[in-house]
C-alpha cells in the first residue's frame, strides 16, 4: 500500500482547503472550458467543485484517492496518460508534478492537450525539481504566466499546438 493510499480517507480533512485555494486563484486567472482534465486529482477536488460546469475527467495513480471523489475516474500515472492525443480543452494539476518524471509528464500534458487548450499547473516552491520544472515548462510550451499561493508556484500555459 502506498503513502496516499493510505492517507486517502483523511486526505480532505488535511489538504482540501490548500488546494481549493489554489483552485480558487487559478480560477481568477484562467478561463477555463470544455472537457477538463485533472492530472493528480487525488480525491477529485477539482471534480467536486467545476464537475456541474463542465465535464471533468481525473486521473491518480491511487485507486483508494479516486474512490473519495466523483465523477469519471480513471487509474493512471501522469506520465502515462490513457487518453488519445488533442483530447482536453482545459488541464489542471495541483502540486503533483514534483513526484513525477517531469519530462514525461509535460510530454504527455502536451500530448492530450487540444490546440489553444488553457494549462494550470502548479508546483512546490521547495522541490529540487523545481529549476528543471521550468526548463520543461519553456521547452514543451514556450511562455507561461507564474503567480504564487503559499507553498507552490502557480503556472498558466495558454497552449498554441
């Protein structure tokens, strides 16, 4: 059993509100629309709060984390994503790159992407991965806006392929 399969049933009570908060500046900044896709959804945060708007599909490597949430879920790593190329009109990921493989995962963002699709994502200010993080970012996407909230980056990515 891995650490977030076994921090599933509590994860909310300790993490809910720092990443509705993030959600919440993310949604000041970005217009968001179409299909979404959450990348790291965890307990489906995302789901649970724009699933009535719009169609929001999330993916976690927990199984036990995605039983806590809502809506189309699939088990899935993001440096794998089950999904066919130019699939989502909107992604958004909340403080999970930094457990990834950085280049696959971007890889596979920009993989699912639709062309003019809005990408949010955000990053642990404190992870070593952080200056490799942003290399990719300006490889795979070119310009970004970066905002702040407590401990993570914000980064928005208006994508043009």
């Amino acid at each position: 059993m891995n650490y977030y399969d076994r921090l599933a049933p509590g994860y909310d009570e300790l993490h809910a509100e720092e990443q509705l908060t993030k959600l919440q500046i993310l949604l000041q900044h970005a217009q968001f629309h179409g299909k979404i896709l959450d990348v790291g959804a965890g307990t489906c945060i995302v789901a649970k709060h724009l699933g009535k708007q719009f169609t929001v599909i999330s993916v976690d490597p927990s199984k036990k984390m995605l039983d806590q949430g809502i809506g189309e879920r699939h088990v899935a790593k993001a440096e794998q994503l089950p999904f066919a190329a130019k699939t989502f009109d909107s992604i958004i990921s909340l403080t999970v790159l930094h457990h990834c493989d950085l280049q696959q995962a971007l890889s596979e963002i920009q993989r699912v992407a639709k062309p003019k699709a809005v990408i949010a994502l955000t990053f642990l200010k404190k992870s070593s991965k952080l200056k490799q993080f942003e290399r990719l970012l300006q490889t795979f996407f070119g310009k970004y806006e970066k905002l702040e909230a407590n401990q993570d980056f914000l980064y928005l990515i208006k994508h043009s392929h």
